[in-house]
C-alpha cells in the first residue's frame, strides 16, 4: 500500500520441508513431481496472497495441482506443522535457521523461483526501535549477506 514504506529483502530460494521421518527427507534433492501427491501445508493466501499464489504458480507450471489440507498464518507454523506430520511446505531456505525438531529442508533441483519478502512499516510512526532496527537491516543487506540475521 502506498502508506508504507518498503525495503526489499535479499531474494531466497524455495525449499520442501519433510517430516524428519518421511521416506524422502533422506534424499540429497527432490524434483518437483515428487511432490505431486503429498499434503501440503501452506502459507495462508488471506495473510499472504503473493507468496501463496507464487506457490502455486510452481506448482501449476510444473503441472501439478497440490493436494492444500492446511493453511498457516507463520512460517514458525507452517514448520511445525509439518514436524507434526501434518503435511509437507514449501518455504524460504532461510527457514532451515530455526533449527526445529522433527523437519529436514530438502533442496529442489528443479525449481528456479525465489522467495521475496520486504520489511514494512508506516512511515509517520518510527519510534527509536524501529529506526535502530531499520539501519541495522540496511547495514546487513548492504554487507551483502543472504538474510537479515545471517
């Protein structure tokens, strides 16, 4: 929206997140049509529309119509849920950081589009917090690192 202010985030790679016990959480890299007739967890297109429509973008592109049985407002969800058994998601690499039990991030060969994501904020409304919090993010994109928190 035009009253926010943005400062785009270095670009991710997509990855599938397992359960820890799933046959293919072994495996060194997955080809989409792997994937075709799994549960999927999924980021919820209410709280996310862009990156829930890339999602299935991906999939569509590569003909596959992916079997939605939960939607999640947070990546930390999205994880856990998988971890439960709940499914399997596609999510940022960068989510392999929060080291949670019961899931592997498994590289997809076969997948070029990336993950964006942008830092927002309403301009008239920049406590000292948020300014610290934004020169640091700055500094950290500017260093050139993948993420901000690498």
């Amino acid at each position: 929206p035009p009253q926010l202010a943005m400062l785009p985030l270095a670009a991710d790679h997509f990855v599938c997140c397992l359960p820890k016990a799933h046959p293919m959480a072994a495996n060194r890299s997955l080809r989409l049509a792997q994937l075709a007739d799994e549960p999927f967890v999924m980021f919820a297109r209410e709280v996310a529309p862009a990156n829930h429509d890339n999602v299935l973008a991906v999939f569509s592109q590569a003909g596959i119509h992916p079997r939605l049985v939960h939607a999640a407002r947070q990546w930390l969800t999205v994880i856990a849920m998988v971890a439960h058994g709940l499914g399997v998601a596609l999510v940022p690499s960068s989510l392999a950081r929060s080291r949670m039990d019961g899931v592997v991030f498994v590289p997809l060969a076969d997948l070029q589009t990336r993950s964006t994501a942008l830092l927002a904020w309403r301009p008239p409304v920049v406590s000292a917090a948020l300014a610290g919090f934004l020169e640091a993010a700055r500094a950290e994109l500017a260093a050139g690192d993948t993420a901000i928190g690498s």
